[in-house]
C-alpha cells in the first residue's frame, strides 16, 4: 500500500459540497440510459427534492474516502450496429455501449470536475497538452500546431510530424503506473485511491 499513502506535500483536499453533487446529479440529460439497478437520474431528481441529504452523504463520504462501490461499477452492454457496414455478420460491424449506474456516475464527475480544476490551477500538465484541459480543445491542439509549422517556415526550416493512433489505449492502461504518476503529482490520496480500488475490484 506505499504506492497510495498520504503525504504532507498533497494538494490540499476540500470536502465535497453540496453544490458539486447537485450539479452532477442535475447537469446530465434526464434521458440517460441507467445501469443495472434500472434507478435513472429523474429518481436521483425526485430523491434529492424529497431530501437531499441521503444522496449527498453517499456520495460526498465515497469522495472524501476515495472509494468507489464495486455495485456502482457493473454495467450493462448494449449492441449497436455501426452505419453504413457492409457486411454485419462481422462482429467490428457492432460497438458495445456500457451503460452504468447514474449514482456512479454522479461520484465520477465530481472527482472528475475535481481533477480539472487542480489540472488548471497547480499546471500538473504540460501546456501543449490539450485533452483534459477545462477550456481547451482540439481546435487549439490545430492552431498550436499550425503556428509551429509558419513560425518555423519564417525561419527556413523544414517541419516534421509524427502522428500515432493507440487502439484500445484507454483499455489497458497501467494503473500501477497511473496511480504512481498521480502520486508525483501531488493529487490527493483520495483521488488517487478511486483509480487503485478500480483496478483492484474492491
């Protein structure tokens, strides 16, 4: 347990207001699709109008102690078909949708609205790096690159690119390595504690 211990240098960690969980709950389309349990976000509305203060304490306790339940992470797969596929005996002809918990998702985009801001604020990632970022795009990624290549015209050099395509990257990334990273970084114990309990199923 090394890799995930406290340490005094961490950015400092607010508890999650009322505010952040009324905005998760409330921000998504009410039309979601809801995982397993079948409880879609308009229940999540009626519940916090009747009282708020169940749903906030579930969810602000699972942020501030950096869990995530393993319910709130099973998900049900639907199939779709792709447009326009030739042939659809063809499985790459199919993408699955992972339709998870509205309660999940509620506590991932309060930690994840967390993560941005401390992104923002303590520069935790280089500023030619565009995913990820609150208010930048692949717009600027585009621009960025464009000045680079006039600027370095203007002064008769030549330009090269390299341009790689991860399949699956998301899939299989390390956590081990993630959780180690978020570490150097100085992210909260809590956040980092979210990614540790996701790989190890806990």
């Amino acid at each position: 347990m090394e890799l995930i211990r406290a340490h005094p240098d961490d950015i400092a960690w607010e508890p999650v207001s009322y505010a952040e969980v009324h905005r998760a709950i409330f921000a998504p389309n009410q039309h979601k699709a809801p995982g397993p349990s079948q409880i879609n976000y308009v229940a999540l509305w009626w519940a916090w109008a009747a009282d708020p203060v169940p749903i906030f304490l579930l969810v602000s306790k699972c942020a501030d102690a950096g869990y995530h339940p393993q319910i709130w992470r099973k998900t049900v797969a639907v199939v779709l078909r792709k447009p326009k596929k030739p042939d659809y005996s063809n499985p790459h002809a199919y993408r699955l949708i992972q339709l998870e918990e509205c309660l999940g998702k509620v506590l991932e985009s309060v930690i994840a609205r967390r993560l941005s801001h401390m992104i923002h604020e303590h520069n935790l990632v280089p500023a030619t790096q565009f995913g990820g970022r609150p208010g930048s795009s692949t717009v600027d990624a585009a621009l960025t690159f464009t000045h680079d290549i006039e600027a370095a015209c203007n002064h008769g050099l030549v330009t090269t690119s390299l341009t790689i395509d991860i399949k699956g990257f998301f899939d299989y990334v390390n956590h081990n390595k993630l959780t180690s990273i978020m570490r150097r970084k100085r992210i909260p114990l809590s956040h980092t504690k979210q990614v540790w309990y996701s790989e190890h199923g806990r």
